[in-house]
C-alpha cells in the first residue's frame, strides 16, 4: 500500500512521540440523567432544536492537499449535550486525489468512518502492544472502520477519484489533537535528538505549521 515499514527508523521515532502524546487520562461524557438537555433561555422548544442543517449545500475548494472535516458537535448543535454523539462530513470536495487528513487523535471519543464514495487509505496506531504497532487498511464504498477513542490514526486518498465519507464520534465534543501541530510545537533540541535528524529538518517542519 506505499506506508512506511514500521521497521523505519523515522516510523519508530514518530509511533513512540505519539504514544507519549495519547498516554494520558481520558474522560468519558458524563450520563445524562434527563431526556435531553433543555435548550438556552428564549428558545423555543420545537423540531427545529434537534434539527442541524449544517451540512447543508457545504462550499468547499475542490482541490488541495489536505482534508476539510465540517463537524456537528455539541459546540455548534447544542441538542447533542449529554447524548453522548456527534457527526463530521468529509464531502467529495474535501478528498481530492492525493489528499491526506493528517496524523491526529480524538481524546474524547472513538470514531467510526463510513465511505460513501470511493477509496480510502487509513491507517492506526495501536499503543497497548509492548511496540507500538500501525495497521492500515484500504476501504470501498460501503465500508466502516473504527478508531478507537485516542489512537493515532489518519486517511490517504491514494486513488484518482474524489472520495465522500461520514464519521460520527461517541461524545458530544470528541475534541482534536493534530499531530504535525502538537509535534512541532515542542523545542526543537528535543525533537532533532528524539528523531536523530539535524536541527535545520526540525525547524524547517516547524514553519511549516506555522
């Protein structure tokens, strides 16, 4: 499938800087003990306050490197609030071919991916095992994969059609930990030395994030 064998000396560095990243306390949405929860003061309870039209008619650039996830969370839908569930669309228009969704985690919820259209390179890392281990998987129309709640994982579009898939989450705001971000957000010293590579290559992929 083209990934890196987990052999490779840069793979090693980047699983165990992840691990350290995901290894931490997780705290699950508190039960809701009601129905639902009650909509602000003023507003009127009616089918429109479980009703989101967020993925409506979604304008998106059709080209570009890089996955644009439009999600519905408890933020933006406020219905969600103790359910325990929230929704992400990745159009067609958001998976050009050769796009990636770059190495993140969800420290709040576990995701499953369905493809509506097209195929989808995606990849995770297991972290319990006493060496981090990746596995990836092609997936077609009609397919669903899980990444469990914190794990690593990502998505290539390796194909020469634009891909639509759907993710929903188990928590109202599964939040997200981009991994180039949260990576080189860290002194540079430290990384040229836990990637063995030459401070220049570490600064350079700094300003990239940037």
């Amino acid at each position: 499938m083209g990934f890196l064998s987990s052999s490779s000396p840069a793979v090693t560095a980047l699983l165990c800087v992840a691990t350290f990243l995901v290894l931490s306390v997780h705290a699950a949405d508190p039960e809701e003990i009601r129905d639902f929860a009650p909509p602000p003061t003023g507003t009127p309870l009616d089918g429109n306050y479980f009703t989101s039209t967020r993925l409506r008619n979604i304008n998106v650039n059709n080209k570009g490197a890089f996955a644009n996830v439009t999600a519905v969370n408890v933020n933006v839908f406020p219905a969600l609030s103790g359910l325990g569930v929230s929704n992400a669309l990745l159009p067609t228009v958001v998976y050009p071919p050769g796009s990636v969704n770059v190495p993140h985690t969800h420290p709040r919820g576990t995701e499953t991916l369905f493809i509506i259209e097209g195929t989808l390179e995606v990849g995770l890392i297991h972290t319990t095992a006493p060496v981090p281990m990746l596995f990836t998987q092609t997936l077609h129309k009609d397919d669903i994969f899980v990444f469990p709640r914190g794990l690593v994982h990502f998505q290539i579009n390796k194909s020469k059609q634009a891909v639509r898939a759907y993710a929903s989450f188990s928590s109202t705001n599964p939040g997200l930990v981009s991994l180039p971000r949260t990576l080189f957000g860290v002194n540079i010293d430290m990384l040229s030395k836990s990637f063995e590579v030459a401070p220049y290559v570490i600064k350079t992929l700094s300003a990239q994030q940037s």
